[in-house]
C-alpha cells in the first residue's frame, strides 16, 4: 500500500476533496467528491458569524472522517486565489476561503499532517501543459488519466471535484511527496 494525500480545493459553501494513493510510479485514485455547506435558513435568528462556524465545523468533521478512514499522511490543496469583479475584491468570498484555510490548518495540526498546495495557474499546467487550460481542459486530463471518475456528479461539484484530484497531481514534484512515495528501505 503507498502513501494517501487528502487533496483539497478549499471552499465554505463547496469544499472539493479527493484522496489519492501513491506509489514509487503510480497514483491510484480512490476517492472524490464535493463537501457541501448552506448558510441557515433562519437568518435572523442567527448571527453570521455563528453560522460561518457551524459551517466550517461540518467541513472539519468530514475532512477529519477521511483522514481517519483513509490514513492520509499529507494534504495537497490548490492555493488560495482572491476573486474579483473587475477591479473589485470580492470581500465575502475571501473571508470565505480564509475559513476553509483555517479549517485545513487546523486539521493538519491535528493530525500532524504536512500541506503542499499549487497555484490554480501551476494546476492546469501540470496537467494540460498550459497555465490557461479551461475547467473542461482539466476535468478531460483526469479523466483520461484515472478513467470516468466523474460519473454522477454535477457539474459544480464535478469542478471542485477536479480540482481536489488536481491539487495532488500538481504537488507530484514537491519535496514532500516526492519523499512520500519512496519505496521503503
């Protein structure tokens, strides 16, 4: 059995993962999917920022699940990129990815778990050969590469998906898998 990396498309509202299992010269995907999280119904009976942690407390205990259950010894997630309008920072979305980052920080404090991550740019030329691939560009090469992975999904979590499956294979060359995958002496 090679070594498991939890790969990460960190996200509140969608948070894409995938755990891919390494060897010395292969990666054998076993799972992808798409963690999901709604803001309350009940918006006036519940302040924002009560609601944003119950959100990333959901995220935590399923990341947690797979670690647990697949014996990750690494996560690799797409680095964080800041939306925008035009000139315009999107301000939410930000906060956003700042608390699905914590929740990644906090699960690899927990579980001692080191983090590579790549750029969404580093991504789509790892796996298309150009920084300017499309979403479809990608969701073709690892779809090539591991077979009809995304069968059943729609297309929102079909792109988090992707990317989480991405994230890893951008990583292959970081010093950290790279160590990871060497076969035991």
């Amino acid at each position: 059995m090679g070594v498991r990396v939890l790969g990460c498309d960190p996200g509140l509202a969608s948070f894409g993962v995938a755990i891919i299992e390494l060897d010395a010269v292969s990666e054998r995907l076993l799972s992808a999917g798409v963690v999901r999280t709604k803001p309350s119904a009940k918006k006036h009976k519940v302040l924002a920022s009560d609601d944003t942690l119950r959100r990333a407390k959901e995220i935590y205990r399923k990341l947690d699940e797979l670690v647990r259950g697949y014996n990750v010894r690494a996560i690799a997630a797409e680095s964080m990129s800041y939306p925008r309008i035009g000139n315009q920072m999107m301000v939410k979305q930000i906060q956003q990815l700042g608390v699905a980052w914590g929740i990644l920080a906090g699960l690899s404090c927990a579980h001692g778990l080191a983090v590579v991550q790549c750029s969404p740019q580093a991504l789509k030329k790892a796996l298309c050969d150009t920084s300017t691939a499309s979403k479809v560009d990608v969701q073709l090469a690892i779809a090539s590469r591991f077979g009809c992975v995304f069968d059943g999904m729609n297309k929102g979590d079909l792109e988090h998906a992707a990317d989480a499956i991405g994230a890893v294979l951008a990583c292959l060359d970081s010093d950290v898998l790279t160590y990871a995958r060497r076969p035991a002496a």
